[in-house]
C-alpha cells in the first residue's frame, strides 16, 4: 500500500466522496425549490409550544384555555410547518393559517410558548409567505452574475 493510496493513514481526504457530493448536491436542490426555512421555523415553534405546554406548573402560567385548545393549536402548527415543507404549491394557505394559529396561541398555549414559540411561528410563517422559487436553476444564475453586460458603453 503507498501513501497515497486511498485510506493511507496520514492521509487526509480533501474533497467528500463523489456521492456524497451528489446527495448534498440533491438536497440543496430540493431544498431550494421550497419554502424550507419557514416551514422548519412554524415547526419548531409548534413543536417548543408543545414542549413547554406541560412543563412543572412553577414555571407555566397556564392563561386561556386548558385541555385541547392547549394541545391542538401546535400540534396543528406542527403539521402546517410540515405542509409548508412537503407542500409548497399551497405555501400562501399554509402560511396565513401559519400566522393565525401562532397568534391564537398567545391565549391556548402559555402565552405562545413563552413569546419564543409564537416568536418562531410567525417569522416562519412570514418567510414562506415571501418565498418565491428562482426563475433561473443555480447553474445559469451563477453564470449571469459573473458575466458582464455587453454593449453598453464605458466612460
């Protein structure tokens, strides 16, 4: 075995295997063909509501309704978060829902989560309702910002 062979100890590897490059490659795509950010945000922010719905009763304040108003408002948040990332045909629905649920939770679930959860959902909710897919795949677009424009005249 030579030292640099594959493997070889001492030997680091400088580029991530051909595969992996095609697997982070694929993901950014289908990433970038979403509102990905503001669906993980609404999620999150359901999912921090949910979490400190039942935590120790000296921390909670427990305002607004008790039982399934508590529950469903980020179990629903949860599940439009994930709609906004598997579904992003129907982003602008998903989103306006987004928003009025994470403001109703201000009264359902301690005060939104504490603010943070209410917090996340709406700044998610808000960058899905701003996304718009590129025009241009990445390739081209990459291309056309480094050319520059031709014909115009110089001073």
């Amino acid at each position: 075995m030579t030292e640099h062979e594959e493997g070889a100890p001492g030997v680091p590897e400088a580029q991530p295997a051909p595969e992996r490059r095609g697997a982070r490659r694929a993901f950014r795509h289908w990433r970038r063909t979403r509102p990905f950010w503001g669906g993980l945000l609404v999620t999150l922010g359901g999912g921090e509501m949910l979490a400190l719905y039942r935590a120790s009763l000296k921390d909670t304040m427990h305002m607004g309704l008790y039982g399934l108003g508590g529950y469903l408002v980020p179990v629903l948040l949860v599940i439009l978060g994930l709609s906004l990332i598997f579904d992003p045909l129907h982003r602008t629905f998903y989103s306006v829902l987004s928003l009025l649920f994470s403001v109703a939770s201000w009264m359902t679930s301690n005060l939104g989560g504490f603010i943070i959860g209410m917090l996340l959902a709406m700044a998610g909710a808000s960058l899905a309702f701003g996304w718009a897919e590129s025009q241009q795949p990445e390739e081209e677009s990459a291309a056309v910002q480094e050319k520059e424009p031709e014909g115009l005249p110089t001073a």
